[in-house]
C-alpha cells in the first residue's frame, strides 16, 4: 500500500510531480491524489505534521482548481495533522463563514439564485469526486464550502461512485442548487458509512432535490445503505 504524504496547502498541480520532485511549494493533496490514482494498489494520504511543516497546526487547503477527482481505492487520513485539516471548495475566500470558523454559512452566503450578483458560492467547486466504484475513507477533515449546480449534480460536499466511510469527520456549509441535484453534504452510489461524523448546515435548493438519508440537505444514498455510528 503506497503512503503519499502532503507537504503544502497550497492547491497546485506541477506537471509530473513526483513524491521525490514534486515542485512548486511541495506535494499538494491534489499532486498526492493524482499519484493515488495511478497506483494500481490502494493508497494512504497523511499530512506533514514536523515543526514548521504546514500541517503542524490548522491547516485550511483552499480548492482553486475545481474538485478533487479519485478514481482508485484510498483513504485521505487527516488525522495525521497536527491540527483540524480544513477543505474548502470555496476559491475566491469571499464565502460567509460561521463565527470564526473557515466553515461556509451557505444561507448568508447564497443570493437567492445561482449566479445572481450577491451569490458568494459562484466560484465555489464540489469538494470529494470519487469517480469510480472504488472504495473511499475520510479521517479527520472538515468539507466545506462545497457546491454543485447543475441539473442532476448530487452530493455538493462529497460525491461518490462507490462505497465510502466518513470517520471523525465534519461535512458542513455544502450546498447543491441544481434541479434534481440530492445530497448537499453527502451522495452515495454505494454504502455510506459515519463514524463520529458531523454531517450539518448542508442544503439543497434545487427543486425536486433531497437531502435524504439523515435530513433535508445532507445526506443522500442512491443505492447502497447508510450506517451511522
């Protein structure tokens, strides 16, 4: 099983990096995906957590290239970090946040209306795409800020393919606006499984969608099970 540790928060993706010469300000957890997915065997992402590392406290990487696509097994342990590890599919940082968290009040950040002038979540992105039915684990992240709107655009915070377990976990402040789009926080094609997971503050806005599962806006599972513990 490959390990793929992040050393940057910084959203970049060299072309061609490697885990020994990944360029730019380091391996970023979009860099460490793509190596991920190119391995035939699962793999394990952690975070660099050292003095002086970028993930040796609260870490908020900021999504400035659209979602994060996987396509092979893998579990993203943020539980590695020194601190909270914070995804956010807010590019632009101009989201309404909750008190002084880096998490997005999708109510005072949306304008009525996708695209309309006061839409705050214009420049926003999903956050997880698993695009295969391959089996995904999330350790210790918050996702937030994530935010579909097309027709039949599911799961704004997380979408995915195959089966997938949240542990320790914060889904918070995602949001889907499309016609028939379920799943603010969470969509699943196969079995979702919780783990002392959060899943708050999610919203669907588009009509005929549903948030399903637990409540309106967070969770919706197309065709496996859902096990919340």
């Amino acid at each position: 099983m490959a390990n793929f540790v992040v050393t940057t928060n910084v959203d970049e993706n060299d072309a061609g990096a490697t885990v020994n010469a990944s360029g730019g300000t380091g391996l970023s957890l979009r860099e460490a995906i793509a190596l991920a997915n190119a391995n035939a065997d699962a793999s394990i992402i952690s975070f660099a957590n050292g003095v002086g590392e970028a993930f040796e406290n609260d870490a908020l990487i900021r999504l400035t290239q659209g979602d994060l696509d996987i396509t092979q097994a893998l579990t993203i342990d943020g539980s590695t970090a020194g601190g909270e590890v914070v995804i956010t599919g807010d590019a632009n940082d101009d989201d309404t946040t909750i008190g002084m968290s880096d998490i997005t009040d999708v109510a005072a950040s949306f304008g009525g209306a996708a695209g309309a002038m006061d839409d705050q979540l214009d420049d926003n992105s999903r956050v997880i795409n698993v695009l295969s039915d391959t089996a995904t684990t999330l350790i210790g992240l918050t996702i937030t800020g994530g935010r579909t709107t097309s027709f039949f655009d599911f799961g704004g915070g997380v979408y995915s393919n195959g089966d997938i377990t949240l542990i320790n976990t914060t889904v918070s402040g995602n949001s889907t606006t499309g016609t028939a789009s379920f799943g603010g926080g969470v969509f699943g094609n196969g079995d979702i499984t919780l783990i002392n997971t959060t899943v708050s503050g999610n919203s669907t806005a588009g009509s005929n969608a549903n948030g399903g599962g637990v409540s309106s806006g967070g969770i919706f599972n197309g065709s496996g099970g859902i096990t919340l513990t």
